[in-house]
C-alpha cells in the first residue's frame, strides 16, 4: 500500500500565531514518522509566519477551489488518506476527493467543534446558559454533516467527543479522540526557573480569535483592577498574533497593563513569568496557551471554559475560577504565595504525562487508520447516512463549483 497523505489546510499553520498552527504540525510529525509521503495544500496565501514545510520534507502545494486544474494534481498525486483542516474545506473539497480519489481514506480535523463554539458565544451575548440555546443551528448542521460524510474524524477534546456521540448520536466508530500530544516526559528540571527567580503575570492569544479578544477586554475592564488594588507594583504583559489597534489602545502602562503583540520565544516567556491569566468566558477545544504554560511550569489561574477537556480526574495545575473578585482573589493568593505555586507546577507535569503522552495515541490513530483503509468499501456501505449525505453534496457543491468556474472563465 503507497502512504500518501494530502492535508487540505483552511490557512497555512502558523505555530507561533495559534495552538491550530502546532496541531497542525504535530499531525504532519504523526505521518511523517510512519513513513508517508505528505502534500499540504491551501488556497490560502502564506503569511511571514506560515511555516516552512518544504524544510520537513512536505511538498507544498497552493490551489484554487473552483478550478478544474486541481483534478489533474489529485490524479497525479494519488493520496491514500486525504485530511481536511475543519470542515469548511471538506465542503468545498470532499466531492472533488470522492470523485478523483474514490479510494482515499477522508479525514476531517475539526480542530475544535465550530458550532460550539458559536452557540456557546450567542449564548454568552445574549445571557443565557447554554442548555437553553439551540444547539441544532446551521452551523451544526453543516459541521456534523460533514463529520459524517468523513471516514474517521479527529476530535481534540474528550468534552467535544461526549457531546457528538450522546447529544448527536455519533458513532465512536467515526471518531477518535486525539489531544495534543508531546513525546517529551515532563519533570522538575533546571531550566525551569522557581517561584522566586519569576515575576510578573502575563495573558496570551490570537487577537483575531473572539475568545481571545474577550478574555483581554475581561481582564482589563473587570479582574486586572482588582489584582491591581491588592499588587500596586504588579504588571501584566498581554502577547498575541495580530494585534490590532483596537487591541493597542488597552494598553496602559501606569495602570501595569502592557499590550506586547505578537510573542517572539513563548517558551522564554513563560520560563520568566509567574502566573498565567486565561480568564476565557466562551469557546471549544483545548487551549494551547494552557496547555503551552504547563509545558514550561508556569501555573495559570483560568475559567471553567478555559480548563474544559484539559485535566481530567487530575488537580488543576493553578486555580480555576469563575467570577472577577475570585479570579482576582486566587492570582493574587497563588501569585505571592511559593507552596501553592510549586504544586501548582507538579500538577502540570502529572497531566501532561498523564492525559498528553503520544504514546497514549499516535500508535492508535495509525493502527484505526490502516483498518480503516483495508476495510473502506465495507465501512462506507455500512456508514449509509454519510453515503446519502455525499450523494446529495457532491451533486449540489459539483455544480455549483462548475458554474463559477464558468463564470471566473469571463471575467
């Protein structure tokens, strides 16, 4: 069996701008290191930040979405498993795979669920809680439509995954759970810096993510003051990708609310400060900075959104916290107090080790892959509900994409 695998990339992975970017990466280390030839594709332009792919071995390759040439670079590459990063480009994409690559075994990364993601932000804007809001939307529909038109799809937190299979009735056949995962065993090791050598808080997150927008207006406008009141000396540095002047007119230095943009060395960063603050009010996933702070021992203080999907039955490695007055109260109890602190940092450790080891997956998700591709004709017929699904969406997307073409050819 030839191992090919085309990724179908939403945006060029930018590891230093999002955790999608290194989840992105740490897919393509997955199949690189069982030997698979790998193409990443995008119609998307690179940006400064995109990674350098060809440097790892990766064919890059730039494409147009309703363009027929992309038909004679499928036939040519002949993929064996095709992965779309999120659903919309599996919508725009999975007929011309189907048609082309009949054979390929398609799988979707939903990166986080994106309806959740959106009911959970209606619901937090119109204040109310989120069993009362109408989770069988349109971006529900398109989302679990295209989970089950995909052969296998990767779903990044347990939380998510309970979701599919009892609310969705989602067979687990068609899911597998698979977090981040780091092939490093986690410990007390010197260049972690202790309690004492750190100082200062800081808060990280793409600018251009609501979530990460909202938690910094949050922290301005509700927490950072209440801190403040309790630590006049103290600052927080706030770090993100895109960082917008909007974003730059939060920043007030007399206040010791330091607006930084985008992050240079996020492992420096986090080995110098004392306290992480992810005050996340709405999302879905897992949160790569919290997860990246445990990396590098640095506690965090964080909502229940912020920790959903991270700890499991393990304490949290900081404190969790869901109003400004205990928020503020635990950043300053956990920010000057040592015993708390170093636990803290071992808590980190233990779930990382834990609930993130690649051991625990990579050789899972390979094994359910190579079943799947000796078994596609059979579990495709037995999957009749995405068959329907891929029937009707090829037909309507097919021409649709044709018509455009056309039309593209008279401009």
């Amino acid at each position: 069996m030839h191992k090919k695998l085309l990724v179908i990339g939403y945006v060029w992975p930018e590891p230093t701008s999002s955790a999608a970017g290194w989840r992105m990466l740490q897919l393509l280390d997955l199949f690189l290191k069982r030997g698979y030839e790998i193409c990443f594709s995008s119609p998307a332009l690179k940006s400064p930040f995109s990674a350098d792919l060809s440097a790892l071995g990766i064919q890059e390759k730039s494409i147009q979405i309703n363009d027929s040439s992309i038909a004679s670079f499928l036939k040519e590459f002949n993929p064996s498993v095709v992965l779309f990063d999120r659903f919309m480009m599996e919508e725009q994409l999975g007929w011309r795979i189907r048609e082309q690559c009949p054979e390929a075994l398609t799988i979707l990364d939903t990166e986080d669920l994106h309806f959740l993601r959106k009911a959970r932000q209606e619901a937090f804007k119109q204040s109310v809680p989120l069993h009362k809001f109408d989770l069988f939307a349109e971006d529900a529909k398109r989302e679990i439509a295209s989970i089950l038109r995909c052969d296998l799809s990767l779903i990044i937190s347990e939380v998510e995954m309970h979701l599919l299979q009892r609310k969705f009735e989602m067979k687990a056949s068609k899911l597998f759970y698979l977090p981040f995962i780091f092939s490093d065993s986690f410990t007390d090791s010197p260049q972690l810096k202790t309690f004492k050598d750190r100082q200062g808080f800081m808060c990280i997150g793409n600018f251009l993510h609501q979530p990460n927008w909202d938690q910094v207006l949050y922290l301005k406008q509700e927490i950072w003051p209440l801190i403040k009141k309790q630590l006049p000396k103290a600052e927080i540095e706030v770090y993100g990708a895109y960082c917008t002047s909007k974003v730059q007119q939060l920043h007030q230095p007399k206040e010791g609310f330091l607006i930084k943009g985008r992050a240079g060395d996020i492992s420096q960063l986090m080995l110098e400060k004392r306290l992480l603050l992810a005050p996340i009010r709405f999302g879905a996933g897992l949160k790569g900075k919290l997860v990246d702070a445990m990396r590098f021992g640095l506690p965090s203080i964080t909502t229940s959104v912020g920790a959903e999907g991270i700890g499991g039955k393990y304490p949290w490695p900081g404190e969790i916290a869901n109003s400004p007055e205990e928020m503020a109260s635990k950043a300053v109890r956990l920010y000057t107090s040592s015993k708390p602190w170093h636990k803290a940092q071992k808590n980190a450790f233990q779930i990382l080790n834990k609930r993130f080891n690649s051991n625990l997956f990579a050789n899972r998700l390979m094994d359910t892959i190579h079943y799947k591709l000796s078994n596609l004709e059979q579990l495709r017929k037995e999957n009749f509900i995405g068959e329907i699904l891929h029937h009707h969406h090829l037909k309507s997307t097919k021409y649709m994409s044709l018509w455009i073409e056309e039309k593209n050819k008279k401009l």
